[in-house]
C-alpha cells in the first residue's frame, strides 16, 4: 500500500529526472526511497493513485522494483514511469496507438483540445506524421493556424505542420486511389 508523500523527510532525498512512455512530459522529481519516487512521480505526471505503475530506467528499460537497488542510482537518473501493461521500448519505436487522437464527438467535430493535442505529440516528434491517419491528416490540415496561437505560439511551426499535412494527406489518398485502380484491373480479368 502507498504511502502519504509527508512520511518521507525531504532534506535527504535524490533528485531525478522522471519521464513518461512517450518521452514526451519530463519532471524533476527528489526521493528517499522507491516508495517516496512513485508517489512523487505519480503526483508530478498527474496519475491517478489507482492505476498500476512501474519505474524503469530510460535508458534501457531496466526495471527498478526494490530499494537495494533505488539506493545504488545516482543523482539525476532518468527515470521512466510506466502506467498498466505499458512496456519500456526505446526512443523513436512508440507503438502507433499511442499517436491516434480521439475520434470525433457525436457531433461530428472535433475540439480544440484534440487538435492541440495531436499538435503537441507532433511538435515533441515531427516524424509521427507520416504514421497519421487520413482523419488525423486532414483535420491538420484544415486546421487554422491562428485559433491555435494560445497553445502553440510558433505560428511557423503551425502553417508548415498544415503544409506537411496536406502533402501526406494528397499522398495518402493518391495511393489509395491507386490500389482500387489495381482491384478493379484485377477484378476485371
């Protein structure tokens, strides 16, 4: 069972560096113990007290389960905090269901909050981009550059994300264009 954050004095921890799966939220985090880490970390990624987590190092994935070994890390590690059955894997190799936005409400719209979002994930990697799908693709761009200005002030960033997006999404449907070209040649033989 966790404990209250007030049971660990504070004056003699360990400073670390805590990420997430994505690399994508990076906190600092100071800790006497592993149990004092994952409370700390839980607090600062804003995870809820119920949801299962695993503290592994980011470099390699090595998991970090009891405090003989917490005590051997030195200052400023960088750690990772797992959430239910995620996986450490390494920079750059994230899964495509971590990249998906949400689908659109039952109205048919999207919000603000979805566009930002998918627009932050790209800002930490462009490269996701080319693994979107046409939903994704279009509602970029579509997107205007200027209702975004409060969540991502680079406007430059924002209108060549829209460009890029258009590109990929042309690409996107030129090639599907093509394969029902190729069923039909098919389909007719």
């Amino acid at each position: 069972m966790e404990q209250d954050t007030e049971d660990f004095p504070t004056g003699n921890g360990v400073p670390f560096k805590v990420v997430d799966l994505t690399r994508e939220k990076r906190k600092g985090v100071v800790a006497a113990n592993l149990q004092d880490l994952i409370i700390r970390a839980r607090d600062k990624m804003g995870l809820p007290i119920d949801i299962p987590v695993k503290i592994v190092l980011e470099q390699d994935g090595t998991e970090v389960d009891d405090d003989e070994y917490f005590s051997t890390m030195e200052k400023n590690t960088t750690l990772m905090i797992l959430i239910n059955d995620q996986r450490w894997l390494p920079p750059g190799k994230l899964p495509r269901y971590q990249i998906i936005v949400d689908e659109p409400d039952a109205s048919g719209t999207h919000t603000k909050r979805d566009l930002g979002g998918l627009v932050e994930r790209l800002q930490g990697d462009l490269t996701h981009i080319s693994m979107l799908g046409g939903k994704d693709l279009e509602l970029l761009s579509d997107m205007d550059p200027e209702s975004l200005a409060d969540i991502m002030p680079d406007k430059t960033f924002l209108e060549q994300l829209k460009e890029a997006s258009g590109r990929f999404l042309s690409e996107k449907r030129q090639a599907q264009e093509a394969m029902e070209l190729l069923k039909m040649y098919h389909a007719s033989k």
